[in-house]
C-alpha cells in the first residue's frame, strides 16, 4: 500500500484496518480499526487532516481532501461510495454519499444520512441527520426512516467491513 510522508507528517494505520494496494495515502492521515480504503482511492492530507473512523469505507476511485488547517471526518459506518470527490468537513455516523457525487468545502453530512449517486453538495452546506439529499444543488428530499435508502445507510458499513476482510485475506497479485 502506498503510503507518503508529507512535511513530517505520515499516515497512522490500525492494523486490523484494509488498506487496498492501489489506495494512496499522504501526510496526516489516521485509518482506525475495521475501516476500509479501496482499490485506487486517494487521501490526501497535506494542507488538512483525514480521520476514517472505525468500520467506515472509502470506496473505489474515490478522492478525500479538505481546506487548510481542516480535519476531515469521516464517522464511524460512514461511506464514501466510489468515483466520489470528498472536500468537506464532516461525514457523520453511518451516512453515505453515493455514487459519482462531489461535496464541497466546509459541508457537513448528518449521522444517517444517505447523498444520493451524482449529487453536489455546495460549500459550506450542512446536510441534517436522517434524510435522503440528491440533486446538483443537493437538497433535502425527505426523511430516510421507511425508505429504501434506510437499507443502505444501515447495512453498507457492515457489508464492506466483511468484505474487506475478504480482500486482505484473498487478495493476491498475479504476474502478466
């Protein structure tokens, strides 16, 4: 796994954390206990800090950056689904943000909380807990309780905690 120091700061990583081999992670960065950063995934921690709580995800081809003199939170359960560009401030408790999706400095997602595929959440946008938000603006559409995306938000954390597991023990290179 590439891990880059950056002005004397350097990534801390549990070591019951998965850490796909193609994941890049510079600077200050700390990956806590059942968490997961997946294949192609960048966390870039130059200017800011980066916390992945435990049993959080960082999906596929995903970016996570923030402001200067920031920390990036990313909640325990939380996702961070793939192709995602996280610039904001705070992913709360088993939230997800779906999909393709960009959100921008300074936004902060609620515990609960589901960001639709594709969505845009404007700089410094507070997203509540316990709602599903989509759209380019993102906004608030309804509550998540009884809704599909309640499903998600409540078993994504889980599902890639076990396959992640998976990976780290069945993972393997091959030669071309």
């Amino acid at each position: 796994m590439p891990l880059y120091e950056f002005e004397g700061k350097r990534p801390t990583v549990h070591p019951d954390a998965f850490i796909a081999p193609t994941a890049v992670l510079i600077g200050d960065v700390t990956v806590e206990k059942g968490a997961s950063v997946w294949y192609g995934a960048v966390l870039r921690a130059d200017i800011c800090s980066i916390v992945v709580r435990e049993g959080a995800n960082i999906q596929d081809n995903s970016v996570v950056h923030g402001g200067p003199d920031v920390t990036v939170e990313i909640c325990k359960h939380a996702a961070v689904a793939h192709s995602v560009v996280f610039h904001g401030d705070y992913l709360g408790e088993k939230s997800l943000v779906g999909n393709g999706s960009v959100v921008l400095d300074n936004a902060r997602i609620g515990a609960g909380t589901m960001v639709a595929a594709g969505s845009v959440v404007g700089a410094g946008k507070e997203i509540p807990e316990g709602v599903l938000a989509l759209g380019s603006p993102c906004e608030v559409k309804k509550p998540i309780a009884g809704t599909a995306a309640e499903f998600w938000v409540e078993v994504n954390g889980a599902y890639y905690a076990e396959l992640a597991e998976r990976h780290a023990k069945g993972v393997a290179p091959i030669e071309a």
